[in-house]
C-alpha cells in the first residue's frame, strides 16, 4: 500500500509518499480500506517529532478515518465485511489501509460522504470527552472556546448549542469571526478584544462556566479571570506554550477545577466508552442534519504538504480532509 511518511523530524517538506505492507487486523480489529482521513495539530506535533506514537500504535501519521471493512479480526462481532464506517485510530490514517478496534468504529452517519465522515471521529471524541465527560456540561451554562473556527472549535460550539448551552468563541480574524456567529454563538476577536473584559460585561460579572482551551500560554491566568466560580476549565492543547508562571489562589477563591486530557494515550476501554456515548446521544444529531462537521477544505493524497502548511497558516475555519482511495 502507499502511505505517507516522513524523512525526518521539521517542517511539511518532510513529508512523501513511500510503499509498505498493507497492516493485519488482530483479533479485536478490522483492516479498513481508507477512502479520506483527517488532519489534526497531533499530525502536527508527530511530523515535527514533538509527539510520538504509542509503543503498540502505528508510526503512520493519521488519527481518524472514513472508508470500507475489507476484513475483520478473528473476535469482531459487530461489524462484517462490506460495512462503511469511520474510525478513530491509534495511528495510521495516512495510509491506503489503516487497522482500528472495533470498538473505536462508528457507522457513517447518514447521508455522509467519505470527507464527511473523516472529520467526525477525532475531533467529536474530543470534545464529547473533554466538555461532557470531564467538564460535565450542562444545558444553561455558558461555554468559552478558545479557537473557535478550528475543526475542534466548529464542532463543540454546535454540540454546545444544540444541548442548549451559550457559546462564546474567540478568534483572530473578522472573517472567522463571522463564522463563529453563523453557527449561532458570539464572536471575540482577540486580535481587537480583552476576551476577559468582554466576558466580564457578558455575564455581569460573573464569569463563564466552561472553558475548552487550546491556546495555553497566558491565556492560562486569565481563564481564572473569565471563570465564574465552581467552573471547569480544560486543557487540550498548548498554541502559546505549556509551562507558565501562574498566581494559583483564584483556583482557590472561586473553586475552580484546572483539567485537560489527550485522546491518544487513553485506553481502549474510555475510548469504546467514549464511542459509545457518541453514537447513542450524537450521531442521531447527524442523522437528524441538526449537526454537521464544518469542511475547510480537501487534499489529494498526493498533496498533503499543502494539508499540512494549510493547518499551520492558521487560516482554515473548520476541518481539513485527505482523500486517499476514490470509492470503487
């Protein structure tokens, strides 16, 4: 099969196209033939060799799939041969065919294409996982989004709404934050606005309740300034940089809970647990056209250093998508 590989850790010119082995499913696995993958900043971090796979998943990059079951390991029991489905993967979405645990697949939602379906795993297990799993968002509550036209963004300001929370999101650009209130929440634009001020004004005062944050850096204290007390804030990512030099006492004063998580290093039982709250309480939201993942935009297989460079210009508003095999 082909697959994209990487020379050596740097920048997207690293990456290319070479030939290997096509992977064995286990027994609890099945061996999907990949119509569209999705990229996501853990590429990101991987190509540039801040990242590295676990010891047991593969060294392909790629996190999340959509294709056909061409075979199934000795122990499946849900899914056969024949059935579409998109996957979240341990590794190796980059690839003509990846493996994924049969636990970690989800039927494509319907009327789904391929590119479709490829946005969905990776980015809807984060945000179910960090803002309903480990935030415990409940409708009525105010949610801050740090990045909110990422493909993370776009999909939790939509879930958020329809489980009937407010959203704010921040974003640097006018055009972004016009697609932030066309998918129904309020925009601030951080290159203008003190999100802290504005949030301030907002809620009389009284602060947000969640806030899902990928930006890090100083935005880490003055989330404890945009927090109403007993609120959740949570972690996913580190833009502006990890370690930072904090004044720890609003924790105190307002109650705060200081979370994050990533999705990779979990085990196979929170990520089933995970997939399968998704498909009982999302996936109908799909089915319904209540929700949809917002498409930034499409690469060939054979052009994924502009995949990549379009991730890292911070220009995309939603999901950026490789097409790998053309559906037969």
């Amino acid at each position: 099969m082909k697959y994209i590989a990487t020379q050596n850790p740097g920048d997207a010119s690293q990456l290319f196209i070479s030939e290997g082995d096509v992977p064995s499913p286990s027994a609890n696995d099945v061996l999907i033939r990949v119509h569209a993958a999705g990229i996501n900043r853990p590429d990101i971090l991987q190509r540039q060799g801040f990242y590295p796979p676990p010891a047991d998943a593969s060294p392909i990059l790629g996190l999340e799939v959509a294709g056909e079951i061409i075979a199934c390991g000795e122990s499946v029991k849900r899914w056969q041969v024949g059935d579409k489905v998109c996957a979240l993967v341990n590794g190796g979405g980059y690839a003509e065919y990846a493996v994924a645990p049969e636990t970690q697949c989800l039927p494509i939602p319907e009327h789904f294409s391929y590119t479709e379906a490829a946005a969905l795993p990776e980015t809807f297990f984060t945000v179910w996982h960090n803002l309903f799993q480990r935030a415990q968002l409940k409708p009525g509550e105010i949610l801050l989004i740090h990045g909110g036209t990422s493909g993370i963004g776009t999909s939790a300001i939509q879930l958020a709404r329809v489980f009937g929370v407010s959203v704010v999101a921040t974003a640097g650009s006018v055009e972004k934050c016009r697609a932030i209130e066309n998918l129904d929440a309020i925009a601030i634009n951080y290159r203008e606005q003190d999100f802290v001020a504005v949030i301030k004004e907002l809620t009389a005062g009284q602060g947000v309740n969640v806030i899902l944050d990928m930006v890090g850096g100083d935005y880490v204290q003055r989330n404890f300034s945009a927090a109403a007390k007993e609120g959740r804030i949570v972690n996913i990512a580190f833009l502006n940089g990890s370690k930072v030099n904090i004044d720890l006492m609003p924790l105190m004063l307002k109650r705060l809970t200081l979370t994050g998580s990533t999705l990779r290093a979990q085990s196979a039982e929170s990520k089933a647990c995970i997939a399968k709250e998704l498909e009982e309480q999302v996936w109908p939201l799909f089915n319904s056209k209540k929700i949809k993942p917002i498409i930034d935009s499409i690469f060939p297989f054979t052009e994924v250093i502009n995949a990549h460079e379009r991730m890292e210009s911070n220009q995309h508003i939603g999901k950026i998508i490789l097409t790998v095999n053309t559906p037969l």
